[in-house]
C-alpha cells in the first residue's frame, strides 16, 4: 500500500513562466496543455512512479485537489525491434506522480507539492514565491536544418502497404515517417514548449523530459477524457491542406467532406470507437455525420464520441481498449500493427502513443501523441502519418506528412 500526501494551494500566476522559472531544478518533466481549454497540468521531478492506481490511499491538504499523475506510453510496446537511442533511454514507467505540479483547470491556477511523507509547508511556500516572482516567458527562434527522407523508400512502403490490402489482409495501414533535425546550436526543452504554447499550433501540448532527453509535441487528437461517469473520445481521419485564406480553407474542407476514399478511411475509426464504447459503456453517442477540425497546417474529418461508463472501468482499461485506433495503425489493427512493424525501419517509441494524466480520484484525459518529436541537445528526429487505403496515391500522401510536419517544426519558430 502506498499514500501520498498532497497540499495544494492557490496560485496568482501564469503556470507557463512559474513552469520556465521552477524547472532548472529538475530533470523529469511532464506536460499535459490543452490550448483550448483550462485543462493543462505541468509537473516537475518524481516523487514515485507506480505500476497501477489500484489501492494508492493519498490525504489532501489545504484544497480538494487529488494528487496528479503522467503517463506516457508508446505505440506498440511489445515491438521486438529495439527502440533508437533517444527512445531507449527513456524508463519504462506506467504512472509516474510529480514532486510539484502546476495546475490550471476550472478551479483557478494552482500549485502542488506530492510526497510520501507530510508535506513541509515552507516547501510549497519556496514554490510559491519562486512562481510568483517568474519573469514573463519569452520565445527563441531555432535555425535547423532537416535531412531528407527518400521518396524512393516511402514508394517501395506504399507498395507493400498496398499489396497487403490487396491480398485482403488490412482494409486500412497508417505509415509514418521521420526525418532527423539538426540545429544550429543546441535547445532545450523550455525553448521548444514555449514556441508550442504560445505559437499559432493548435491542440494539447505534451511533454515527456527524462535527464537531457525529451519527446514533445502538440496534438489534436483526444484518446479518451474521463469525469465521473462521463466519457468522450474523438475519431480522427482523412486530411486536406489548410488553405492560403477562408475561401480556400472551406473550398478545401467541402472538398474533404465529399471525398469517398476519405470518408471511408474515416468510417473505420468511427466503428472501431463506436464498438469499443459500445462494450463497456452506455448511453452512446457516435454521430453519423462528421465535422471539420481545422487546425493551422491541415483540416481533419472530426467525429466526437461521448458515453457514460460502467461502473468499474477505469480511464485505463478505455485508454488500453481504445488504444491504437485505426487512425494510428490501420484495420484489422492486431494485423496492421504487424505489417507496420515489417514495414517501417524504425521503432516508433512514443510517437503516436497514448499521453496524458489522470488523478487520484481515477478522472483523467488521454491524447494519442500525433506531431511529436524526439530531441537531444542540438539534434532530434521528427514524425508524421497517413492512413493508407485501396486507391491511395504515394506522392500524394508524402506532401500529406510534409504538412503534418509542420505542427512539430513550429517549435522552432
């Protein structure tokens, strides 16, 4: 059995320059901001890191707030092919509890201090001041330079890829690419969060930091989001560019919603969800129709799902059901995670893995980490996707990663 003790208390300051001040000091790091909406927790170090919430007993001082926890998963876990340098390093840890923990929600700004002991109230008022006094944040520009992928290997991938949906073994296959990005000078991991927050990137800001090394991104995709009984996740499929202006932009978008090979690609991750939900949830909702999600770089086919869950099923077991949809593997996904592992060159890591955080209380939100990226000291290794299907075109979905890309490259600007 383990307790934690929390105490919690409210905070009069932007959590993202408290967050640029208090992180010097540590060398775990995780971020979970949304940029939409207040929900955006940002922790610091390691108090313990826990294999399941099951049976965790914590006591809350001063504010009602349940100690938070990170977790950032990868892809496919149990791929045999080892994971590249940077990935490698990082643990493999399931919940991992910050020593302090920056908090914006519907209740204000706070700041929390975990411990597996009572917590020593001049060390939160250490924090406090110390977030209180944060200068205001400001953002740097990174010269880098990317080394290109073949166009020729991306070709030879779209052919295997089609050929197995030939022979009838996938209807759907999600192909990825990386490109490796080598900077000017070397950059850190505030640089490249701040640029993300407050850059025209829309979506959940993520941040996994472990000693020099770590995997950011923001992402528009919500994996699955629990309050109480209440549930929601998102089918995410089929892509256009954004468009020079609104004209272009809902030309493109008019486009995108009377494509069959989109809207088809689209259907898969709307049943797969709709299955999922419909085994251990009730109340379903699953629209028929989707809407458009439009995002800086790209527009996306965005189907919202909401629920309410049984009783006894946790935001993990969702997040491990729903986890990779057939946005981020393809369909069948058990085959199509098999036939990307033959495919691809590389182990993909965290990229496209479940990222996010749920408390003590077993309320929480998941992202699936899509426009992310891996980096150490000046250099790193990019990722984007596409869903491939009967019909699809290799050149065409290459200049559809490109854009992708774009969310993640944003970062340095």
């Amino acid at each position: 059995m383990t307790k934690i003790y929390s105490l919690t208390k409210r905070l009069d300051a932007d959590i993202v320059d408290a967050f640029c001040s208090l992180q010097k000091g540590f060398t775990d790091q995780f971020v979970y901001y949304d940029k939409a909406r207040p929900v955006r927790y940002m922790g610091l170090g390691r108090c313990v890191a826990m294999p399941s919430l099951e049976g965790v007993e914590w006591e809350c001082a001063d504010i009602d707030q349940p100690p938070v926890f990170f977790s950032f998963n990868r892809f496919d876990a149990e791929n045999p092919a080892p994971s590249d340098d940077l990935f490698s390093s990082f643990p493999r840890l399931r919940f991992m509890l910050p020593e302090v923990v920056l908090i914006e929600n519907e209740n204000g700004c706070m700041l929390q201090v975990n411990s597996l002991g009572p917590v020593y109230a001049g060390r939160i008022e250490r924090f406090m001041r110390a977030s209180l006094a944060a200068p205001e944040r400001r953002r740097e520009s990174i010269p880098f330079v990317l080394e290109q992928d073949s166009r020729e290997e991306w070709h030879e991938a779209m052919d295997q890829a089609l050929a197995a949906i030939d022979e009838g073994r996938v209807q759907k296959v999600v192909l990825s690419r990386r490109k490796k990005l080598v900077a000017e000078h070397p950059f850190s991991s505030k640089d490249l969060l701040v640029n993300l927050i407050d850059g025209d990137s829309r979506g959940t800001v993520i941040m996994y930091r472990y000693a020099d090394v770590f995997f950011c991104g923001c992402t528009p995709e919500l994996l699955i989001r629990k309050r109480g009984n209440e549930v929601e996740s998102m089918c995410l499929a089929g892509t256009c560019p954004a468009g020079a202006n609104e004209d272009e932009r809902k030309r493109l978008a008019d486009e995108l919603m009377a494509d069959t090979k989109h809207r088809a690609e689209h259907e898969h991750v709307v049943k797969f969800i709709r299955d999922v939900f419909a085994r251990t949830c009730y109340d379903v909702d699953v629209p028929k129709t989707p809407e458009i999600m439009s995002l800086a770089h790209v527009q996306h086919l965005h189907t919202p799902a909401k629920a309410r869950v049984l009783e006894g099923v946790s935001i993990w077991d969702l997040a491990g059901d729903l986890h990779p949809t057939p946005a981020t593997a393809g369909t069948p996904v058990g085959e199509a995670k098999m036939l990307i592992r033959r495919i691809e060159k590389y182990n993909r890591g965290f990229y496209v893995g479940a990222a996010g955080f749920v408390d003590a209380r077993g309320d929480g939100e998941f992202a699936v980490a899509l426009r992310t990226g891996v980096f150490d000291g000046e250099m790193g290794w990019v990722y984007a996707g596409c869903g491939i299907v009967a019909g699809s075109d290799a050149d065409a979905e290459f200049d559809e990663i490109d854009l992708k890309l774009k969310t993640v490259l944003s970062a340095f600007g």
